[in-house]
C-alpha cells in the first residue's frame, strides 16, 4: 500500500465524505486499451475526431462514421474489459461511500464493474438505435452488417442508424444533465478521473461541486484547466491511484 502523503491526504477525503461524486473521462478506460481522444497516444493522433464525432459530418458522410465504427471503434470497445480504477469506483459503491459515477464515456465499462449509479452525459455506443422507428440494435448485430452494408440500415424499416450516443454539435440529454448537475451540487468530494476537462458542458461540473464547497480531486495523467482549484491532483494513471487508495 503506498503511503505517500498525497495518497493518505485522499484516503482521508474519502473516508471522511458524506456525499462522494465521480466524474470520469476516456482515461479511465484507457488502460483497458480503449484510445483516449487527447493526449500523447490520443486518438486525435490518428484519426479526426471533428469529423468522425461530429453530427453534420454522420449525416453527409456515414461511411467515414461507420467506417471508423467498424475499424477502430468496435474492436476497441468489444475487447475491453473493466480496469483497476473501474473496479475500485465499484467497490467504493458497494460500501456507500460513492453515491453516482458521472460519465463522459460511451463505452459502457463502468456498468460491467459492477456500479449501479451510472449517469451517461454522452450515451452509450454499444446501443445502436434507428432514427426512424426507434428501435436499439446492439452493436453486435450492427458491426455484423457492415461487411456487406456501409452505412448499415434498420433492418425493420430501412431507416438511418446512429449510435445512441451525443455527437459534438448534439445537445446532452437534459433529464441525465439534470440529474449530474444536482449530484455535483450537493456532494462533498467531486473526484475527476481521467478526464482533460475541456469538453463542454460536461467539463463544468467540477466547477459546480467546487462553488458549492465540495472538496475536488484530480486524477489525471495530464495537466488540466482545472488543477489550479484542486485540492489534490494526482498526474498519474487513474488505476495506480485508485487501487492504492481504495
Ligand atoms: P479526453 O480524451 O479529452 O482526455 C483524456 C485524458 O485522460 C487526457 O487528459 C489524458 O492525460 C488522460 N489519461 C490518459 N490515460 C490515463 C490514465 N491511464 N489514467 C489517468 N488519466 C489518463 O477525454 P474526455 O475528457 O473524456 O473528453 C473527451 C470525449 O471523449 C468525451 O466526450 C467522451 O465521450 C469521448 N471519448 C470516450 C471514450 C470512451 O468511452 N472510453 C474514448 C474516447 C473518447
């Protein structure tokens, strides 16, 4: 067990919390070899975000989206499996003393840790869904199609399909926003974890919690906008800080 002084200054802030929030990012899932979208080995590296993550582009240019789906997107997501640090978010559940984990991911692995409490600010890309009839496709039976069909159709009524998750340019779903917003509000300690809070709204949350006099703790590899109103920052990756500390 480390024993550093940043690290008994967080078991203390956990154990002393009434109201523990956690906010994570892509790094969380980055050691479970899901690409982050910024920093060194980031996806923005080798594929464009602005374009495979933008919602005029999915409407001109499905085959770019899917494209990516089927190359670099679903084989990273299919073979993940939960992490350290998604473990850890999930035991601190189990014992009470995290009550929500908000996310900026997509990717659906803080649920197969095992947490309950799970607010998806941006959706999730393992639901498929048709813009015409509404029907969910899993992502499964989507990338199957996409040998034969690109862009793939609803095999119900022929429609568009979209990932169900917000594309830069789309707005977050308010009743999930409200819900983190109310969370970030009345907590205690606000823990960021792997997250270069630079998106926004999402990224506002932080600033929400620390205005409401909630103890805030970073823990990402990078630097971040927000470090300067940290209590603690750890530039370090989320699963060494979190296994130690939980
Ligand atoms: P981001 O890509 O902007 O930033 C990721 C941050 O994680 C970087 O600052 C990096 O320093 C840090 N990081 C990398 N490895 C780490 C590790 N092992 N431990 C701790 N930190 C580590 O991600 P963001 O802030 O979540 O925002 C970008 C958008 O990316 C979100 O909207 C999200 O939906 C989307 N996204 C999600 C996934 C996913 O679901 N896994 C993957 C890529 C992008």
């Amino acid at each position: 067990m480390s024993t550093s002084r940043p690290y008994d200054a967080l078991r203390g802030f956990i154990a002393s919390a009434r109201q523990m929030v956690a906010f994570t990012g892509a790094g969380i899932s980055a050691e479970s070899g899901i690409p982050t979208y910024r920093g060194d080995d980031g996806l923005w590296n080798k594929y464009d975000p602005a374009r495979f993550a933008n919602i005029d582009n999915f409407f001109s240019d499905p085959e770019y989206y899917w494209s990516f789906f089927k190359e670099v997107r679903y084989p990273a997501i299919s073979q993940a499996v939960p992490n350290r640090a998604h473990t850890a978010l999930a035991q601190l559940e189990q014992k009470g003393a995290l009550k929500a984990v908000i996310t900026q991911n997509i990717d659906g692995l803080q649920q197969a840790a095992g947490s309950q409490k799970v607010l998806e600010l941006h959706g999730n890309t393992r639901r498929i869904i048709c813009l015409q009839c509404r029907q969910h496709q899993t992502m499964e039976a989507v990338h199957q199609r996409l040998a034969t069909e690109l862009p793939p159709k609803c095999p119900a009524c022929g429609g568009t399909l979209k990932p169900d998750v917000v594309f830069f340019g789309e707005a977050l779903p308010m009743d999930v926003m409200k819900d983190a917003l109310a969370a970030s509000q009345t907590c205690d300690l606000f823990l960021v974890v792997g997250s270069s809070l630079v998106v926004q709204p999402a990224a506002g949350l932080p600033l929400v919690a620390n205005r409401n006099g909630a103890r805030v703790v970073i823990i990402n590899r990078d630097s971040t906008p927000l470090d300067r109103i940290a209590d603690l920052v750890f530039h370090e990756p989320a699963s060494e800080v979190l296994s130690a500390v939980v």
